[in-house]
C-alpha cells in the first residue's frame, strides 16, 4: 500500500516514510491509494482480540513491515494500558459508552501515540537516523505524545505549551517525566503562538532538514491509521444488534474521521455523529453545506477549542470525490476567505450529522448522568451523551469516551457538587520533581533550545 496526498503533488509513499513525514510536503495530508474492504472478513474478525484485531487491519494497510514485527510492535504499545481488552465497552441505560481512557495518561490519544511512538523507535532503528518531535499542547496531546516516545534513544521531544494556561494536573503530567529525551517549554505567549511557532518551524525545509523534525499531531496517518481499530472492534462487538452508530466529540476530526474510515473499510457501522462544543463550524457545515472559520471560544472542553480542524481536509478529499485539484482549489477558498460550500453535503444526515453542545448543558449532563446511572463523565464524553440523546438510530448508539474525568476535576467536581473524580496516577504525580524551561515566543529562542538539548 502507498500514500498519497490530498493536494496530488507529492510521488506516492511508503507507510514507513508516510510515518516519518507527518505532512506531506505539498502541504496536504496522507491517505492510501485504496481502502482495504473488511466486509467479507466479519465473521472470523468478529472473536478477535482488540491486538489481534488491530494488527489483521494494520497489515491490510502496512507492506513495508513483517506482520511478525507488527505484532510486537501492538503488543509492546498497549501494554500500558490498564485494561486487557484496550478499548472496553459500559452500557449506560440504552447507550453505550467507548472507553478510550485506559493509557498512560488517561486520554484517547494514548491509543495512537503508544503506537505512534513504536513505530518511530522501530523505522530508525533500521534506517538509522534521528527524530526531533516538536509539538505545541493545550492539554491532552504534550503528554499523550511525550509517554509515546519517553526513554526511545533515537527521539528527542520538545513540547511548548503557553505558559500559566495549560491545566496543573496537564502541566505536571509533561513535566514530572523523568527521561532524557523529554524536553517541556512553557512559552510566555498564546497556544495560538505556540502553533505557529512550530508551524513556521516545519515550512523553513532547511531547518527541518537540519533538525530531522518530525510531527506527533493528528495529521500524522499512524495515528488515524490506530484508531480505526477500536470503531471496527466496537461494531465487531455490537454489530449482532445492528449496525452500530457513534457519536465522538470532535476537535480536530481526527477521531471522527477514522470511524469514517471504519465505515468505508466495511465494518457494520451505521451513523456517524459529531459532537461540538460552543466551538460550532462542523455543526454549521453538516447542517448547511458552508465551512466558514469563526473565533475560537474557550469552554469547560478545552481539548475542543478549536475553530479549523486539520483532519477535515482528509473527509473533504473524498466528499470531492478524490479529486486533488477540487480539494486544492476548496482549501484555496477557504485560506482566502475564511468560507468554502461544498454542493450536496447537508442532503446526506443519514451519513454524518453533527451537534454543538454548550457548557451549561455538559455541566448539567454530567451530574445527570452521575446520579442516573452513577457513572462519572469528563466534560468531552458529556458532550458526546448529550449530542447522543438527540438522535435516534435503529441499532446500538456508542458515545465516544475520550478522557478520564479525572483530568478535568474543577469541572467534574463542581458539576456533581462532590469531589469524586479522582485517578491514582494523577495523585502520584504531586510533588514529583519538575524539569522545564522557559521561553519567548520567537523561533529563534525556540530552535536554540533544541540545538541545546543534549
Ligand atoms: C484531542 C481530544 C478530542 C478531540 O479529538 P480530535 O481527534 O481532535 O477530533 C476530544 N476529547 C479529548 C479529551 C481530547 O483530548
């Protein structure tokens, strides 16, 4: 299997140099030439183990890896995590929920940067070389990304994330890693600074080149690639009651996009429900057809705030039925005027639809459903339950679960008027020894930080 760009202009790749890219360098985004079909496969895939499982669609998708090697590398990426199963299935009422939380640091993207960071150690090893990963955080992603590639000995990490505004808990979760080759920087500056640090980072091609910088971020085909596993799993697991409809709260459509995919692959699932917070343009878009960017509003669902959703560019490929010259001249549009319509989007709900759900209403429905069914949600998945109830679909409803409530307990604990969301391996990070630096928001300082590292 090769990989090609959304924008048409880069010579096809191998999955490992899809990896090690990140972004192709026509500025688009990775896909493979042909989606394998699963649908004859259903009845001996169905039994499977979530590892097993993941490596039968791995292989469909990866030919520049032995399957042998494959199998370790899934093992080796989810035995961190704290349930056998990686991915375990709770029933709440006629709903079900999707537990992604289960890694090392309690989020759903533990389940491709575990994976993501296998595979990094793995392709250097045999090439030889170095990576530099450089990433700018708000929450999840800095340590998500950092307990992929900790102690690996050909990655460095540098993680920036502005400074006072990334939650304690998610602060102490990057910086209190002992090893290496982590490297945390809290920038005097914006998350939005922090983004375009790293992005003028990657555009300057000697830089990148000189450095061997390499992305961690959802755009990354490792990553979509890894989560398709669990929505196949799940509708494996449900599908006897019908094709099985989920609903995931969606910032940058990475999520989301790889239960699309799932569908597309031929796994028995049905609807596709994406769930917004205040931070509305999807729901605007699959309502009327028209992608406009708008102000980012900050919410209680802070791994949400985000307007413009980079995986989006990869569902938009296919709405456009593939054409590379469509998609370019559509994210032209968009870059010129903050707006682009798509013809025949909003006439197909049955397909995908989507919802935004305010803070007023996750506060409510947490405490809802913890009295309900006493089953504690983080402020996203509440996202996902509330915009759930609002459709009905023939077969089972699953609502995505991407964090742990623990990470989120000034919200959680005020919503249920008890302190109650709590997880030990938070609890052990406090008073743990702390390693960061700090820097102005100029990619000079940014770079010689880098250069410095040992
Ligand atoms: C990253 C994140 C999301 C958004 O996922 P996307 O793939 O960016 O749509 C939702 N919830 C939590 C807790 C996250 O960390």
């Amino acid at each position: 299997m090769r990989y090609i760009s959304t924008r048409g202009d880069t010579p096809p790749l191998s999955f490992s140099d899809a990896v090690l890219t990140g972004l192709a360098p026509d500025g688009g985004l990775l896909l493979p030439e042909s989606i394998p079909d699963f649908s004859s496969r259903q009845a001996d895939l169905a039994g499977m183990r979530y590892s097993s499982l993941a490596v039968e669609i791995f292989s469909a998708y990866i030919d520049d890896i032995p399957k042998q090697d494959l199998k370790e590398l899934v093992r080796a990426a989810y035995e961190t995590f704290d349930a056998p199963d990686v991915a375990p299935i709770s029933a709440l009422g006629e709903r079900y929920v999707l537990e992604l939380f289960h890694g090392p640091t309690l989020a759903f993207k533990d389940v491709a940067l575990q994976l993501l960071g296998k595979l990094f150690g793995y392709v250097l090893e045999r090439r030889g070389g170095q990576l530099n990963i450089l990433a700018a955080t708000s929450g999840d992603t800095g340590s998500a990304a950092i307990a992929g590639v900790r102690g690996l000995n050909n990655v460095n990490i540098h993680v920036l994330f502005p400074d006072g505004r990334v939650s304690p808990l998610q602060e102490l979760q990057m910086t209190t890693v002992p090893d290496e080759n982590v490297h945390c920087y809290a920038v005097r500056g914006s998350f939005d600074d922090c983004q375009r640090l790293i992005k003028s980072a990657f555009e300057d091609l000697e830089l990148k080149d000189r450095l061997h910088l390499g992305a961690v971020n959802s755009v990354n085909w490792a990553r979509v690639l890894a989560q398709t596993v669990y929505y196949a799993y799940a509708s494996l697991r449900l599908g006897a009651l019908g094709p099985v409809s989920f609903t995931v709260p969606t910032g940058n459509f990475g999520n989301i996009f790889a239960a699309y995919l799932a569908r597309r692959m031929g796994f028995p699932v049905d609807r596709l429900i994406v769930a917004s917070n205040a931070n509305n343009i999807l729901p605007v878009y699959f309502t009327s057809g028209a992608y406009r960017r708008g102000d980012v509003h900050h919410t209680v669902a802070p791994a949400m705030d985000i307007q413009v959703a980079s995986n989006f560019e990869r569902y938009l490929y296919y709405r456009l039925g593939c054409d590379p010259r469509a998609l370019k001249q559509a994210m032209k549009q968009f870059a010129d005027s903050g707006t682009v319509d798509v013809p025949g989007e909003a006439a197909e709900p049955e397909m995908m639809a989507a919802i935004a759900v305010d803070d007023d209403e996750i506060r409510r429905t947490i405490d809802r459903i913890w009295r309900h069914y006493g089953y504690l949600l983080d402020p996203h998945t509440a996202i996902a339950v509330a915009a759930s109830e609002r459709f009905d679909c023939a077969g089972p409803m699953v609502c995505v679960a991407t964090a742990h409530p623990a990470k989120f307990p000034e919200t959680v604990d005020a919503a249920v008027g008890q302190p109650l969301a709590r997880h030990p391996s938070l609890d052990a990070l406090k008073g743990k020894p702390v390693r960061r630096g700090v820097l102005d928001a100029n990619l000079t300082d940014v770079v010689g930080a880098m250069e410095a590292a040992p």
